[in-house]
C-alpha cells in the first residue's frame, strides 16, 4: 500500500545530504549564527575588537584580552517561537604572564521534539497515533582555542590565535555526522585604531555522514518512491573577515566603539553586495558606546541583501534591505550582563528575537584581598 507523502516529513531534514563529497554553499551554516548579545547587537562586527571569551568564536586572537582572571561566558536564545533553541558556553583560562590564553567553546542549535510520522498509517489502512515518535535534529561544535601575545609596545600590539573545532550533527537516530576542521585570527592594535583577521575553516571543514534504517523504514522509503540516503561527504570552503575599528572619545566618562567588517566567501555567488564568482562580500557594520565601562548601549546593520520592494508584484522591482540588530549590557563588579534585540530576516519580514548573555570574571581569593 503506497502510503501518503506527509509520511515523508522526516526526510525533508537530510534530503539534501545524499550526494558525495562536494563543496557546499551553505554547509555547517549554525556555525554563522554569532555568539554573545554583544556581537549579535553590533551585527556581527566583532573581529576587531573582541576581546573575551566570545573570542574563541569571533577570532580566537582576541581570547589575549582576558586578563589574570578565567572567564565563563553563557548565552541562551530561541527562535521561531521557541521551535529552534541555540546555546553558547565557553571557558577561558589566560597564563600567569597574560601573554597566553586558552579557551573551550560549546555550541548547539537543536529543533526539538519532530513528529516522526512515518508509520502513522497501519498496513490495513487504519490510523494509530501511537506510532507518532519524537526525536531532535541537533547541531554541535566543539572549540578548542589558544592565543598567544606577539609583540607588545606603547605603539602596537601583536596578537595571534587557532582553534581546532570538531563538529557532531545529529538527526534522530536517523543519521550521524562528524567533522573536524581548523580556523586562525590575527589582530593588530595601534594607538586607537584595532585591525583583525579571522580565516575560518582554513583548511576546509569535512563532515562525514552516515544513515542508519530498520528494514521497515527502509520498505516506507521504497514504498514511497524515495531514495534511501547512504553514507555521504560535505566541504565546508575556507572564508575570510577583514575587520578595522577604532576607539572615540567623546567625554571623559563616554567613549565611542565604531567597526567595519566585510565576510569574504569563496564558494560562489551569493546575494550580497559583492556577488562574484567565486568570491562575494558581505559588509557588517557596529557601533558601541560606554558610560564609565559600566553601561553599554550597541546598534549594528548586516546581511546586506537584494529583494523584491514589498508589495511589488507586478514590476518585480528589487532594493537592498538589510538586518539591524540592538542591544544594551550592564556590569555590576565581576559580572556582565548583555541583551540583543536580533532580526533573523530582514526589513520587509522581521523575524525579531531576543538574546541573553552572561559573562563571569572568575576572581580568585587573592585578587579579592587586594581589591
């Protein structure tokens, strides 16, 4: 009996992981997402002046900035009304002379609580919800970064770091992947002006998939006119973020954050500003400003994309839209607090979330005595 297509939901999550080894435009794409409230809120323009435990994200060159104490950063956001959760946690552990710095980065984005409906239907044609299970499609990252301090001057700063990061993805007990890829960043401070470079998957990520079926989940596939999925290979190709910022002081209590960075692909056109084949650009732009480095209030724009006019169906006429991005943070002793006010699409469907994060200076007993 050929059963009906919504049986098919479950293979709408991998459906396009069944050819071989090959580049893939959009490959280990939650690796994109960002880390922290306070990247998120400056549209992801970070790998210049990033300086703390979201580093090992951005550019693991900035983990240097943590000082004397290891640091513990959290960050928990929800899209899609709760559908899809994404979770950051990392923990930093800088040496005894400052110039060294080590770090562990976790990632997950998970879509939780799928209805597999594959055997809704009974052979006799009946319907038993019983059958209905539940299962998560789930991304992980593992990030395992070190920093080391260059050169070090009144005139300029040298800093440089690596990360090694094993990647677990997961569909239900459907199907498995792991991968393992490497990434570097260098940043380069000189008097007021702060200059980065972070290569990601420098050396190509490659995940390796592999699909485990009963038999009579395999006969439903068959049934259905659909491919069984075998064991399988993605490329993630190496990108490229330039950034520059500089330092402004407004008063003595203000202080002014401004940076530009543009994310460079080498995988083929892609609806940015720069579109090329192989490489396009994609421009971030953010702004922080600080009261006394205890109130912080962020702004950012990104995703610089062409798209229809909205309401504009008969002229089919595109404009740029873009992504804005807002958000605030607040320290209290050794604890920071940082909020972003996201859009996950853009200006003509906004898609707004809100992210938290915490940062924790892990002051030892010592450095309590003295402050």
């Amino acid at each position: 009996m050929k059963r009906p297509q919504s049986y098919l939901t479950l293979l709408i999550l991998f459906a396009s992981l069944t050819t071989y080894s090959q580049f893939r435009k959009y490959s280990n794409e939650f690796l994109n997402i960002g880390a922290g409230a306070r990247g998120l809120s400056m549209g992801g323009a970070q790998v210049a002046s990033v300086k703390d435990g979201t580093s090992g994200y951005w550019n693991p060159a900035g983990l240097v900035g943590i000082k004397n104490n290891p640091e513990l950063n959290i960050m928990h956001a929800e899209y899609f009304a709760g559908i899809g959760k994404y979770d950051f946690v990392s923990a930093a552990f800088p040496t005894t002379n400052n110039k060294r710095t080590f770090a562990i980065t976790g990632l997950r984005f998970a879509v939780d609580d799928i209805m597999n409906t594959l055997f809704l239907v009974e052979p006799d044609g009946s319907i038993n919800y019983n059958n209905i299970q539940a299962f998560s499609s789930a991304d992980y990252a593992f990030i395992f970064s070190l920093a080391q301090k260059i050169k070090e001057s009144d005139k300029k700063n040298i800093q440089f770091g690596v990360n090694a990061k094993v990647i677990h993805r997961s569909v239900g007990k459907f199907a498995k992947a792991w991968g393992f890829g490497l990434d570097a960043g260098l940043q380069i401070f000189q008097g007021k002006w702060k200059f980065g470079i972070a290569g990601r998957d420098i050396t190509t990520t490659f995940n390796t998939w592999s699909f485990t079926f009963t038999e009579k989940e395999k006969e439903v596939l068959y049934l259905t006119n659909n491919e069984i999925p075998v064991k399988s290979s993605e490329m993630t190709a190496p990108r490229i973020v330039l950034g520059v910022a500089r330092d402004f002081r407004i008063s003595k209590k203000v202080g002014l954050l401004a940076e530009a960075n543009v994310d460079l692909t080498f995988d083929g056109k892609r609806n940015t500003i720069i579109s090329a084949d192989p490489i396009s650009a994609d421009p971030k732009i953010g702004l922080e400003c600080n009261i006394n480095n205890i109130f912080y209030v962020r702004a950012g724009i990104n995703n610089f994309q062409k798209a229809l006019a909205d309401g504009d169906t008969l002229n089919l006429k595109k404009v740029w839209i873009y992504q804005p991005s807002a958000g605030a943070g607040f320290k209290i002793s050794n604890i920071t607090i940082d909020y972003a006010f996201t859009n996950l699409a853009n200006q003509s469907n906004p898609l707004f979330t809100h992210v938290f994060s915490l940062k924790l200076d892990m002051v030892g007993d010592k450095n309590k005595k003295k402050k």
